[in-house]
C-alpha cells in the first residue's frame, strides 16, 4: 500500500470531500508501515474496503416552524464499518454538516470505537439543521420528522445512534420518543437517553471526564504533575463542561472557554458555579460566550478569536474539526504549552499535528482521547440489555479502566526508537489492527 497512490484515487473520485480526505490520509499515514509488513491485508484489499462506508443514507427532513412556514433540512446516516459489531455513533445537528463531515466522522468512529475494546462498529448521522434560537416545539418537530425517515435503518443490533454538537439529552428524548412509536420496540437503541428511560448515570460527563482521564494519565507518563496547570478548553457545550468539571476536580486551572462569537478568558479559573453557568449559557440557545463577563467581570472577552493565544500550560480543543491550526499550534508552543489533546473530533488541522509532532509535544488525537463518550454509550446498551441500571461509581471505575486501556495501548503502538510517544500513531494503529483482524477474519462481505 502506497498512501500517496491511495490519496490520489480517492481525491479524483471524493474532490471536495477535504475533512472525509484529512482523516483517512491521517490514518493510512499511520498504518502504512504496519499494513506493509502483512501481506495478507494487501490481498484482502483491506485498505479499499476500509475507506468506503458500508452504506450511506441521506434524506429530507421537512418541518414546520412556529409561524407556520415550512422547512427542508437534509438528513445523514453514514454506517461505515461494521466487523466489530453493530454500527455506533452520534448524530450532530449543526449547519456546517455535509457528507464530507459524516463520512468523517464516521470513519474516525470506527477506530475510536475500536479502542475502547468494547464491541461496537462505526457510524455518524445528523443534519444541516441548527438548533440556534429554535423553540422546543420546533426542535421537536424537526426530530420527529428526522426520525420519521432514520428509524427504518437501525436498532439495538443494527446502528445505535447517540448525541453529538447540537444533540444533547432534549434533543435524544424526541428522537427517542418517535423511534420508539414507529419501531413498536422499547430496546434503547440510542444512547444518551434520559436517566427515567434508560440512560445511564456519567453519559453526560463521560467525554469530557474520559478526556481527562487520558490526559491525567499522559502527564503522569511523563512525569508531570496536573495539579496547579492552566487549561485553555475551546466550546462551551457538553463535552466542554465535562472536561471542564474533571479539571478543577484533578485541581488545574481552566481559563478558557469559547463559543462563535469568540472566547473568554477567565484568570481566577472556571469553576464551581461558573461551570454551572456554562450550562445556563448553553441552555439560553444562542450560541454565545459573551454573557460570561457581565456575569463574572473579572474574566475578558476577546471577540472573534480562539483560545489558543493564550499562555497556557494544556490546551483541550473540546468544540468542533479544524478549529486550532498551523500557526495556533505554533503559537501554543511558542508559549511553553506542555499537552495538547484533542476532546473534539479531528479538533486540530492536519498541518497542527504535523507542527506538534516535529516538536515532540506531547499530543494525543480525539479518536483516543474522547472515546470515553462512546464507551460509556457501550456500558449504556450493555445496561439496556441486562435491564438494570448501574451506579454512578460502576460506571465512572468502568470508564476510568477504558481510558487507561486506551492509553496503554497508545504506548504500546506509539513509542517511537527516540522513546517519544506519537499518540497518533499508536491510536491509528491499534484501532486499525482490531478492525483489519476481524475484517480478515469474517471474508468478502
Ligand atoms: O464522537 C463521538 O464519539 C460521539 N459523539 C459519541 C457517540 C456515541 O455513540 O456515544
């Protein structure tokens, strides 16, 4: 396998697809050496089958809004690979979403799932729809009407789909509620449901707590205490509070947070209640950070611009792909940061990663690092299965084990001869040979 051959095909048959291009150049990088020294992978046209989704469903979604005028939004669901159990991933609801972004997003899911050693394939849905200023009532309407079409492709052994940006717990109650009507079942076949039917204690924090749980373990890999670190978090919605939350618990200093309007930068911290404000904000629909110094004074607001300017010592994108960038990650490193780890999916350019990993920063990509969202998703339909609910401390000991797992096997496939660790590589890699293995194994289909 030659990625550069590989690249080239794919770019005359997918041209304009640059985020579905990025990720899969990203990982065929990672694996080359590996996938070269096993002829067998080769034969089976591992590769081929890998980059394809299995199928890719998109659809209209009409709706009616509050004053009676009618909507057409298009809907995805992107299945991408299935050898190592049903479909999994989230569906996200914002207006930047394409095909490129789903197909994406789900083949990233494939090898994020793959690491949390928990038995599920990858997929991502969504829509173009934003839920910015949308009343409950619309919001309900568009997901009944999303559903309407979505609800014949999955299921509890099929595709089980869960939250993403603009999908949170209303949103999966409305999906939920009109699957549940249309399929005559009750099985939990999405995740992130509401604790009264079916969801599980620590889905709402896990990804944030998961990122965290990994970058705890990367300092201490290196010897570096958390304690007293400032923290420079991108977003301001669920994953963004989570690891925010997390944090100050480990007892670093989060001073960022960000939305589209720019970002605050907070000196005294965020913590307590002004993590508990963060949901306020969300909450209020707008899509906006600015609110936060009027209520905090002593923070600054910097319109228009990302965090990553800041002098911090970790910087956690934790918003959306692509949102730190070449010459961000040169400024990060210009300031002495010491970690960089992606909780957004693909949250840095590809030129961001190349900048961290020449420098030997220590970095770590979201498919390793916010897995522990997904796997606690897995422990949900685990729970849904057994018809019982388990404990908060069940829960978070069993996400504590996963993301250790995953940092181990990071290690395990990431040291390179220098003794520096390439997160990237070992994720890729480890992800890769868990799928390649059970591709192998199950023929041509
Ligand atoms: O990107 C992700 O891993 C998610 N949005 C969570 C997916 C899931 O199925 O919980």
């Amino acid at each position: 396998m030659k990625v550069d051959d590989i690249m080239i095909q794919l770019e005359a048959k997918h041209s304009g697809e640059f985020e579905y291009l990025q990720a899969v150049r990203e990982v065929l990088a990672s694996i080359e050496e590996v996938y070269n020294q096993h002829p067998e992978f080769e034969k089976a046209r591992i590769i081929e089958q890998l980059v394809k989704p299995d199928r890719a469903f998109t659809f209209k979604v009409p709706w009616v809004d509050d004053q009676g005028d009618i909507h057409v939004n298009t809907g995805y669901r992107v299945q991408f690979n299935n050898a190592i159990g049903p479909y999994k991933g989230g569906l996200r609801f914002h207006a930047s979403v394409t095909l490129s972004t789903m197909k994406f997003l789900g083949f990233e899911q494939t090898f994020k799932n793959a690491l949390t050693s928990l038995p599920m394939g990858g997929a991502k849905g969504g829509s173009d729809f934003s839920i910015r200023g949308r009343s409950n009532a619309e919001i309900m309407r568009f997901c009944q009407s999303f559903m309407l079409e979505l609800w014949r492709y999955v299921g509890p052994d099929t595709d089980v789909p869960a939250g993403d940006i603009g999908v949170g717990a209303r949103e999966i109650g409305y999906l939920y509620g009109m699957y549940k009507k249309l399929a005559r079942e009750n099985t939990g076949t999405f995740t992130g449901k509401g604790l009264s039917f079916g969801g599980s204690l620590i889905r709402p924090e896990a990804t944030g707590f998961g990122g965290l749980y990994f970058v705890h373990q990367m300092l201490q890999e290196h010897g570096i205490d958390i304690k007293g670190k400032t923290v420079a978090i991108s977003g301001f919605g669920n994953v963004a509070w989570g690891a925010a939350l997390k944090a100050a618990e480990l007892g670093a200093k989060v001073v960022t947070i960000s939305g589209p309007d720019g970002y605050v930068y907070d000196p005294g911290g965020i913590s307590g209640e002004k993590i508990d404000y963060m949901l306020e904000l969300r909450n209020s629909g707008m899509d906006v950070v600015e609110p936060y110094v009027e209520e905090f004074p002593n923070a600054a607001f910097y319109p228009g611009k990302r965090p990553w300017e800041q002098k911090v010592d970790i910087a956690l994108p934790c918003a959306i792909q692509n949102e730190l960038n070449e010459a961000d990650a040169k400024q990060l490193i210009a300031n002495g940061v010491q970690c960089v780890a992606e909780i957004s999916n693909m949250g840095c350019t590809a030129e961001a990663v190349d900048t961290f990993l020449e420098h030997k920063t220590l970095f770590a990509p979201g498919k390793a690092v916010n897995a522990g969202g997904v796997a606690t998703s897995g422990l949900e339909m685990t729970q849904n299965a057994m018809h019982l609910a388990w404990t908060k401390a069940e829960v978070d000991t069993k996400l504590h084990q996963i993301m250790a797992n995953i940092h181990e096997q990071c290690v395990k496939y990431g040291t390179e001869k220098s003794g520096y660790i390439n997160y990237v590589k070992g994720a890729n890699i480890a992800g890769f040979m868990k799928v390649a293995d059970a591709m192998m194994a199950q023929g041509v289909v």
